[in-house]
C-alpha cells in the first residue's frame, strides 16, 4: 500500500524589497508570497537544469506561474528575493525520502567498500611487470612477473631494414 505524498503543496517567503515593474512598485517589501509547487504545465518550455542553476530567465518565466500575488516575468527582483525564491522552487523539486542503494553502492560497516587495493609486495623490482600495475586486492594471490619477449629489428624474421643502412 503506497502512502500519500506528504510534501507541502505551497512555500511561502518574505520580500525583503519590493518588485518593481516599470518603474513602478507592484508588491511592497515585506509582503509574503506563497510558492505553488510546480507541476509539468508551470514548467513546460524550461530545462529542469536551467531551475537547478537557478538561471535568472528560468526563475523569471516561472513566477508568474506559481507565485501568489503574481510576479511578473518582467518585474524587477531583487537579488536576494531572487535567490529565496529559486530556494523555495529548488525544494519542490528535491527528492524528500533518500534513495534505496543497490547492493553494489552498500559499504561495510566501516564505512568502506568491501575491498581494499593495497601494494604488493616485492612488484617494483626489475622484473615486476609494469603492463598490469602493481596494486591488487588484499587476499588475491601475489601477480607473478611476466617476461615480454620483442623481436629483434633487422634479424631474419624482420623485414625491416637493419641500423646500419642495409636491405
């Protein structure tokens, strides 16, 4: 049985200056405005990381759909109000319960992942094999070194023309 969504449907903040709109104050500092949460119609036409940026354009096309009174896209915030409105949106727009974790992101107990990397002993010698790294996993068996043979340039199976100018 799901239960029902208990976040808050409307946050409210207080202007801490008043918006103007063409020169003109259309709602005083000090009034509190109620934030509607927004759904996909308030936030059609916008990105989702534009709001998460708290893109000034974003935040303004958005007011006028959620806000109570009405901001208008064309009014004039202050920055401040500006932010503490982003903030109220950003809060709608949050996860309110964490996220189950798979069984591959669990940790310990510790607080660590189940292994640990750890230097082996002994691989920085002149026969470690540099190709593989010489970390491995605590409890796996020591990597032993690995002898890369190369061909030699200019010998009978190179077809390639030897050091000293000849073929």
């Amino acid at each position: 049985m799901n239960k029902p969504d208990t976040a808050p449907l409307f946050n409210t903040f207080t202007l801490d200056a008043p918006i103007l709109l063409g020169g003109v104050e259309i709602i005083a500092a000090g009034t509190e405005v109620k934030v509607r949460k927004p759904d996909s119609g308030a936030l059609r036409g916008m990105t989702l990381m534009a709001l998460s940026q708290l893109d000034v354009n974003a935040l303004a096309q958005l007011a006028p759909r959620i806000t109570e009174p009405t901001i208008p896209q064309a009014a004039i915030m202050d920055p401040a109000d500006l932010m503490q409105f982003g903030g109220e949106v950003m809060d709608f727009c949050c996860r309110k319960r964490p996220r189950r974790r798979s069984p591959r992101q669990r940790r310990g107990s510790d607080g660590r992942s189940g292994h640990r990397l750890s230097l082996v002993a002994g691989s920085h010698g002149p026969d470690a094999d540099t190709r593989t790294g010489s970390l491995a996993r605590e409890g796996s068996p020591t990597p032993q070194p690995r002898r890369i043979e190369r061909p030699q340039l200019g010998g009978p199976q190179s077809s390639y023309p030897d050091a000293a100018g000849g073929g």
